[in-house]
C-alpha cells in the first residue's frame, strides 16, 4: 500500500549545558536557600517549602527572567538529585517544562524535558495509570514544534526509558505500549499519519487505530483499499504476537467503517472473511486449518506480495511452522566459481546493453 511506504529522516541536534551555573540573581539566590531548606526539613513542612520554590521560579519566569529562571532549574536539578529527591524535582521540572513552552521559550522547555526522562532513568521510577507520567510526558512532546530535529530524540530516549524501568518484555522491546499510545495519539491529532501508524502498532489501543484508518481511508486511500487497509494492520499486530488488539482494531474497522458497517461475516470482500477466520483459527492452533483458510484464499493473499511473508511469520508463531532453511552452498573450489558467476548474474545485467537498461517505476 504505497500511502505508507514513507520515512522520516532527521538529524538530532542536542541542548549541552553547563552542570554547574551561577545565580546571579538575589530573587533566585533566596530560592536556592529556599529549596535547600526545603529539602531538609521534616516531611510534613517540605510540601509547603516546594510550593514556595515553585511560585517563585513561576514568578521569574512570568517577569521574564528566562534565563536565570532556567539556570535555578538546572542548578536544582542537581541538587534534588544528589540528595535523592526524586519526587520533588519532578514535580519541579514538570511544572517548568510547561510554564517555559506557555512562553514560547521553546529551547528551555525542551532541557527540562530532557531532564525529566534523566530524573525517571536515574530513578528508576516506571510509569502507570496512576502517576500518569506518559501522559504528561507526552503533553510537553507536543508542545514541541513537530519540525524540531530534537523531538525525535527526546521520543526515543522516553520510550528506551518506558523499556527499561516497566519491565517491558521481547514482544514490546521498542517500549511500553503505554507510551506508544500516548505518542501515537499525539502524532495523529497533528495528522502526522505515517509516525501515527508506527507507534500504534507497538501500542494496545486497537480502538483509535481502527479509527485512524477509517479518516485515513476515507480522506486519502482508494475505494478499493478498503479491505487492504486494515488486513495489513492485522497481519502485522500477529506478526508482532499482539492478537488481542489485532482482534480489537479489526472489529472496530468493521463495524464502524461508513462503507463496511458489519460486526460479523459474512463481509462483502473475500480478504474481510479471511482476516476473520485467520482471528478465529489461531485461537484453535489448528494448522492443518490454518493451511486450508490460505489455500482457500489464494486470490485474496496475493493481491500484496508482502501477506505471503506475513502469513510466514504468522504460521511460525502460532502454528509451529520451522522456518524454511536456506540452501547450504557448494563448497570446495568449484563451488566458490559457482558462486561467483551466480552473484555476478544476479548483481545486474552485465552482458545486456546499457542502453536497454530503462529504469522501472515502483508501484
């Protein structure tokens, strides 16, 4: 399907700042004082000590105090951290994070979110429906502008952190299906579709997939890529073991697509049923079954080259198909001579005349 066969290429570009920075304000001096107070005073006095830190680096950022204010962030940053406080400087980089991007300040906001997903790996803390950190996470992301080299990176470094501390297993080794939620999300309400379909299909949220693929189809696709939209997305949550939300997408593609309408089959289109009974027939692990449906379907399959390596992949993980092996080479002296010619044959048309050579046009 050629609507996404696209790439994002960029290059990351990275804030370097100075671990250690002077205050050079009298404001910003008392709340240095402030925090360190703060931090060591009992736990029920450290509540209010934080809240005062806070209002007054909102206060100086509001005066327009934006780089000392951004300075007192870093140098508490450090602070905080040496002494563990991780709760706190949280708290603390979130909330300026946010207030830096209300003023445009861009390349501030974007440190403090750095600093964040440093404080979460260096702290070991793991994100879940209750501290709500990839939600939040995701919420400075897209006040970042989508043009900007260094959102990439910072993408990346969250989801290697979600990796890291959740305990994420081989099957979500790009990171926490959470997180990939959130970002896909995000990138569709900035109808970034491309970035939008990758992170959903490392994601459990079958329900706003389907939903994207239906505007996506509408808006972009063919009348007759109806059926090629979502059977791709199928065949590739199975190939990534994600049967659960393969199952959720593709009910949610049907019944709610204006063309389709169905909750059950028959479907209308061939390539719908297969994709049914493909769900219902790994649930069986049948594979004298499974191997009957493809045979059946061989017109459906062959509309995409690429199904046949799918169904592969799909054979080897639910059904104990062993992977083909590849032909073991002819050894000895004759077989490196063999071998050679084969790769010269197959590397171009060296014995054809150059000018026959016409280039072909991808589909």
């Amino acid at each position: 399907m050629g609507y996404w066969d696209r790439s994002t290429v960029g290059k990351f570009v990275t804030i370097i700042a100075p671990d250690s920075l002077e205050c050079k304000s009298v404001s910003l001096r008392r709340v240095i004082m402030e925090s360190s107070s703060a931090a060591t005073s009992p736990s029920s006095n450290s509540s209010s000590g934080i809240s005062r830190v806070l209002n007054k680096l909102r206060d100086s950022v509001n005066n327009g105090n934006y780089y000392e204010a951004h300075q007192m962030y870093r140098t508490l940053y450090f602070r905080y951290l040496n002494q563990k406080k991780y709760t706190d400087l949280l708290a603390l980089l979130f909330d300026g994070a946010e207030i830096f991007f209300e003023k445009d300040q861009e390349a501030s906001g974007i440190d403090l979110t750095q600093l964040i997903i440093d404080t979460l790996v260096k702290s070991s803390t793991e994100g879940n429906s209750n501290n709500q950190l990839f939600s939040k996470l995701t919420k400075l992301l897209s006040r970042i502008r989508p043009d900007n080299l260094q959102r990439d990176e910072i993408i990346s470094s969250a989801l290697k952190w979600s990796k890291s501390v959740n305990n994420v297993n081989n099957k979500q080794a790009s990171g926490h299906p959470g997180l990939h939620e959130c970002i896909a999300n995000m990138f569709w309400r900035e109808n970034n579709f491309v970035l939008a379909r990758y992170h959903f299909l490392h994601s459990s949220d079958g329900r706003n997939f389907a939903l994207m693929l239906i505007q996506v189809h509408r808006e972009r696709g063919y009348a007759s890529e109806i059926d090629l939209f979502i059977a791709q997305v199928v065949l590739q949550y199975l190939c990534l073991q994600n049967k659960v939300t393969a199952h959720q997408t593709f009910e949610n593609y049907t019944s709610k697509h204006p063309n389709i309408r169905t909750s059950g089959p028959p479907y209308y289109l061939p390539l719908l049923n297969f994709i049914w009974f493909l769900l219902k027939v790994i649930e069986t692990g049948k594979l004298v079954a499974f191997n009957t449906l493809c045979q059946q379907y061989q017109t459906s399959i062959k509309r995409d080259p690429a199904y046949a390596d799918y169904l592969n992949k799909i054979g080897q993980l639910f059904f104990g198909i062993q992977p083909a092996r590849p032909a073991a080479p002819v050894g000895g002296f004759f077989g490196n001579i063999l071998s050679s010619l084969m790769s010269n044959l197959e590397e171009g048309n060296d014995f054809d005349d150059e000018d026959d050579n016409e280039p072909t046009a991808l589909a």
